[in-house]
C-alpha cells in the first residue's frame, strides 16, 4: 500500500513540475472574450534560448513619452501602462504592443514563431 502512495506521490510531483514548466507567465485576463487561444510563452525558457539577458527588451520603461535608459519594469504587467485600445496617453494598446516586441524580434532573426497559428496554437 505504501509502495502505491510513493508511487501516486512521484508521479504527482513529476506531473506538476512538467506543469508549471508549460505554463505561460502572461496574464491575458485584459482580454475580456479573446478570439485566439492563449499564445506560447515560456518566460525562462525562452530568454534563455533566446539569450536575452536585458530585461528592458521587453520590460521598459517611459517617462514622458521617452524611453529611459538602464531601467526596467518587470514588476509591472504590459496591460497596467498598455490598456484594451489606445488612448492619447499611450497609443500602443495592449494586443499591439504584445505582436509588435514578440514577432518584430523573430523576423529580425529569423528565429521564433511569425505565424498566427505558430502562437496561438489550438
Ligand atoms: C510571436 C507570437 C505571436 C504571433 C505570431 C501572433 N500572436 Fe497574437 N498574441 C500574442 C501574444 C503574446 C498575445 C497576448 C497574450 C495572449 O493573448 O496569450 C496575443 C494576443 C492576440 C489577440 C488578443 C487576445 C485574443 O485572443 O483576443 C488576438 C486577437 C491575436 N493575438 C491575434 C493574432 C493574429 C490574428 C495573428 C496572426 C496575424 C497573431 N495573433 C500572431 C502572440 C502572437
Ligand atoms: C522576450 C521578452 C521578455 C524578456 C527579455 C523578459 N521578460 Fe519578463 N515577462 C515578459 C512577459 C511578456 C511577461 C508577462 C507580462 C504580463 O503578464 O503582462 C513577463 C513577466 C515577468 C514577471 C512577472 C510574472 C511572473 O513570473 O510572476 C517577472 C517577475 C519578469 N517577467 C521578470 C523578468 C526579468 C527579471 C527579466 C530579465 C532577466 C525578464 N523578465 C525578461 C517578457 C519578457
Ligand atoms: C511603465 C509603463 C509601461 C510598461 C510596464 C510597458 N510599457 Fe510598453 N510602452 C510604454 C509607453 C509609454 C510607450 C510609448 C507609447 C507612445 O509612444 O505613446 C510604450 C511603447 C511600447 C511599444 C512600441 C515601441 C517599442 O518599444 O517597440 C511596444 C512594442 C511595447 N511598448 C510593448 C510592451 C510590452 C510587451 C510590455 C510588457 C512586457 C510593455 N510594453 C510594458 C509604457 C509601458
Ligand atoms: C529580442 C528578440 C525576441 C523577442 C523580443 C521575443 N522573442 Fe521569441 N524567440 C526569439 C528567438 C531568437 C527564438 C528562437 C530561440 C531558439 O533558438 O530556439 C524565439 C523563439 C520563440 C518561440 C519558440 C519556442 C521557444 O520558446 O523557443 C516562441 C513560442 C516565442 N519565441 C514566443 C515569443 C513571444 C510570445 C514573445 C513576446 C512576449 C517573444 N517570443 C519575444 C527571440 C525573441
């Protein structure tokens, strides 16, 4: 009996971990009926693949419409400064700003997903 419960415990150790590996860090609840599932992103994996070391790539920060040097904002998500639809505060919303970093690096390097499908897979 003991032997099964080690062994249910193990596999549901193992499980979880392949779980949490998959998961995406980007919170897409901005999206109040999204038409696309979920897109592909796993943050550490990725970067580290990647090899993006400077998190301003994607974590930056603005001061008066300018980009600020040297400073980055990843305890921030994108949607607190990018909102659903532009506004004259900040003209990039949040659906933009997520394509534009994401498939302008890829087809800079020709490396990565560009495809809608590639992303958002079913
Ligand atoms: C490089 C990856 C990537 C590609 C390629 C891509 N997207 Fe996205 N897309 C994202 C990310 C990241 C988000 C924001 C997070 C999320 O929704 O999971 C997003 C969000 C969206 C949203 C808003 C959320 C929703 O589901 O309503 C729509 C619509 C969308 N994408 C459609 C498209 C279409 C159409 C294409 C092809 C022309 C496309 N995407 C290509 C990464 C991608
Ligand atoms: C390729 C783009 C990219 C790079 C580079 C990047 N991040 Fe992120 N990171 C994201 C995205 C996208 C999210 C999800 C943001 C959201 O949900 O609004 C995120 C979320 C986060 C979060 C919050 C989510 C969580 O895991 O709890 C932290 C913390 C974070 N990143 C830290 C970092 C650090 C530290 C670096 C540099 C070592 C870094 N990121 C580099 C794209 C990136
Ligand atoms: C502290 C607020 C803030 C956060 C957090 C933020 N942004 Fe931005 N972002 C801005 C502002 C302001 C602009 C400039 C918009 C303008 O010109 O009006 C901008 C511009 C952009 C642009 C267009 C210019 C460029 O750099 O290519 C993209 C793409 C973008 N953001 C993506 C993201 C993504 C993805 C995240 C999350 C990982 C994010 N932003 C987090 C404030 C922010
Ligand atoms: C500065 C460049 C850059 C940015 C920004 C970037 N990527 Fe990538 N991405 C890459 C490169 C390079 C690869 C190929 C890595 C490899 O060699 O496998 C890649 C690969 C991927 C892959 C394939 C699977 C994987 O993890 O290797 C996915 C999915 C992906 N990117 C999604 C995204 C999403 C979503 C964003 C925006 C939140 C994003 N990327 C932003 C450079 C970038």
């Amino acid at each position: 009996m003991k032997r099964y419960l080690l062994i249910i415990i193990i596999i549901f150790g193992i499980s979880s971990i392949v779980l949490s590996n998959q998961q995406s860090v980007i919170d897409r609840s901005v999206f109040k009926n999204p038409q696309r599932s979920s897109a592909l992103f796993n943050h550490d994996d990725h970067n580290e693949k990647a090899e993006l070391e400077d998190c301003a790539i994607c974590h930056h920060v603005y001061e008066d419409k300018k980009l600020v040097e040297g400073e980055s904002s990843e305890d921030d998500s994108c949607s607190s400064c990018h909102t659903l639809k532009r506004t004259e505060k900040n003209i990039i919303s949040i659906r933009t700003a997520f394509h534009k970093r994401c498939k302008r690096c890829h087809f800079k390097v020709s490396k990565g997903p560009v495809l809608c499908g590639e992303c958002h897979i079913k």
